[in-house]
C-alpha cells in the first residue's frame, strides 16, 4: 500500500516537473506516419520487415489457441486492450495529444509475436475507416507498434519479473514498450527525411525531441492502466496467467 | 488484491490527462498530425505524398464517432471478459 501511495506521488511530482520544464507548449506528433508521407522505397522496406513478424505472430496465435483453447478469450482482451489505448487521444505536457498503444500487456501474456498480429489488426482499423495512419505506411507503422514496441515489453518485463516485483516489471513494460513505439517512429521519419544539414541525425533529434516530451505522461499512463488490468487478471485468472508461466506462487507486494 | 491501490491507479492516470488541461492555456490540444507534417515539410519542402485514404472521415465529429466506435468495441470485448472471469470465479466460490 506504502509503494503505490509512493508511486503516485512520485507521478505528481513527475508531472508538475515536466510541465515547469516547458517554459511554452510546442507541438508534438501524433503517433501514426500518415498515409503518403514515406517515399516509395521506405514504405516497402518497412512492409518488408513486417511481414517475416507478421507471418510468425500468426504461427504462434494459431500455436497458442490450439494448445490452450481457452486462452482464446485472454487474447481477445489483449487486442481489445490495444482496441481501447490506442483510441484515446489524451492530452500532453506539450500541448497536443497523442494516444497510448495498449501492446504492452499482450506481449507480457502472450510473447510479442502475438501482438504483431493484434497490434497491426488495430492499425488496419486507424488505417482504413479513421485516415489515421494508411496502408502504405501500415508496415512502418506496425514495426514501431506492433513488433518493436511488444519486444521491448517482453523483454524489459522477463528482466525485472525475475526480481520478484510483478507490478513494477509489468508496469516498466507497458509504460517502456509505449516510448519505444514513439523512437521507431521518429528514426523512420528521419531515416526518410534527413535534416539538409546534420542528417538523419538531426532529423531524429528533431522529431525524437519533441515525441519523447510529448509521450512520457502517456507512456506513464499506459503502465498505470496496464497494472490495473493485470491486477484484475490476477484476481481471476489466476490459474490461466499460471498457464502462461507468468505468475510467480509467491505474492511479491 | 487491494481494492485502493487500483483507485489510485485510475486517479494517476486522470491527474496525468487532465494536468495538461489544467496548466497549458493557449492550445488546442490537437492531434498532432498536421504538426508532424509540418516538421516534414520544413526538411523536405519539396515532399509531395503519393497516396491518400481512401477513406477520410469528413470532419471532426465523424470522426470523434470512429474514434468513440473503435473505444467502445474494444471496452465492450474487454467488459465481456471481465463478466465470463467473474461469473466463473463466483461460481468456484460456491
């Protein structure tokens, strides 16, 4: 109870220490690459690499509903926690908004190449019906949300879990996985449009700058709401999260 | 499990959304689309994108509905969840 009382104050602090560091709002960048905004080439690198993940997640969700059919419903929640994070525009530090990416928490659940399934069906959704996003920068947009983002998740939460701290690994994951998705972002943009002078170096300063500030409440919130729902999973699906070898016997808080 | 520490999740999170609301004055809070075009088009003026959606909602309340569309399968699936794991914890219970 002490640690979450903690916790809280410290994102107080967090807040109010960001904000007085803002002598003026700027405008930050909304999450997606819009539609158009690679040059050919880059888009179809980009698709490129995420099809190898694409293909595997699907393998592995395929693995996963036949070993354990009635995971299904788990996965279900995973994508729809994706559906819900990444449909929230919330409010930033810098004056624009931005939205969480909710792949963080399947990828704890279900290893990170699941979520490049389910984390891409969100972008074909933004994609499609919102001109939020677009098909040709989908590939693009996925390896920052969809394969990277669910990686760092997994990889961050396997390395504070064995510490025994379940909360604080799940939400390091979540809140890591969410900025990591925002730096892929800004590299492609700069990779794409590198700086007349500096480069694609001063083009990633450029963008990466401004994302960073932008996404840290929000990487913040999204491991806040993350550790809510695992909490929930915790309390009922005890014995699936077992299942998945995650849950440690021994509560650690 | 500790029904306060889930309240001071949530609280966290509203404080977090709602200090910017509170603090930063002269914006509209946008999404920052445009913003990131903007950046592009200072490195590269020449840039022209190749392709548009196919699909663009018309204007801003159209698209607050997908937005509000796209939230609420996501919570609907997510509260179904919630209801099937309680019922069958409840029911063990017994």
């Amino acid at each position: 109870m002490n640690r979450s009382r903690l916790v809280s104050s410290c994102l107080l602090v967090a807040g109010f220490v960001l904000y007085f560091m803002l002598n003026e709002p700027q405008t930050g960048h909304a999450m997606h690459i819009m539609e158009g905004y690679l040059p050919l080439s880059w888009a179809l690198f980009w698709w490129a690499v995420f099809l190898p993940f694409f293909i595997l997640g699907v393998r592995s969700i395929n693995k996963i509903v036949k070993e354990h059919p009635q995971m299904k419903l788990l996965l279900g929640v995973s994508g729809a926690f994706a559906f819900v994070l990444s449909a929230l525009k919330i409010p930033s530090v810098t004056g624009s908004s931005s939205h969480p990416t909710g792949t963080g928490l399947g990828a704890i659940m279900f290893g990170p190449l699941a979520m490049s399934v389910l984390g891409s069906m969100v972008l074909l959704f933004q994609a499609l019906l919102l001109a939020h996003g677009g098909l040709t920068t989908l590939g693009a947009n996925a390896v920052s949300m969809a394969v990277v983002g669910p990686m760092v998740a997994y990889a961050v939460y396997r390395l504070i879990a064995k510490s025994g701290k379940q909360r604080l690994a799940v939400f390091a994951a979540a809140a890591l996985a969410d900025l990591a998705t925002y730096v892929v972002t800004s590299l492609q943009l700069a990779l794409a449009f590198p700086a007349a002078s500096g480069g694609v170096l001063a083009s990633f300063a450029k963008f990466a700058g401004i994302f960073a500030i932008t996404q840290v409440p929000l990487a913040i919130s999204e491991g806040l709401l993350t550790v809510l729902v695992w909490n929930w999973l915790q309390a009922y699906n005890a014995n699936e999260l077992a299942q998945l070898r995650l849950l440690k016997r021994e509560e650690s808080l | 499990m500790k029904k306060g520490m889930n309240w001071l999740l949530l609280l966290g999170v509203v404080v977090l959304a709602a200090m910017p609301l509170l603090f930063i004055k002269d914006s509209e809070f946008g999404g920052a689309d445009g913003a990131a075009e903007e950046a592009i088009k200072e490195i590269a003026p020449s840039y022209e994108p190749w392709f548009q959606p196919f699909i663009e909602p018309p204007g801003g309340e159209t698209e607050s509905l997908l937005f509000a569309v796209q939230a609420a399968l996501g919570a609907g699936v997510v509260g179904y969840a919630v209801g099937v794991y309680k019922g069958r914890t409840d029911k063990a219970k017994k």
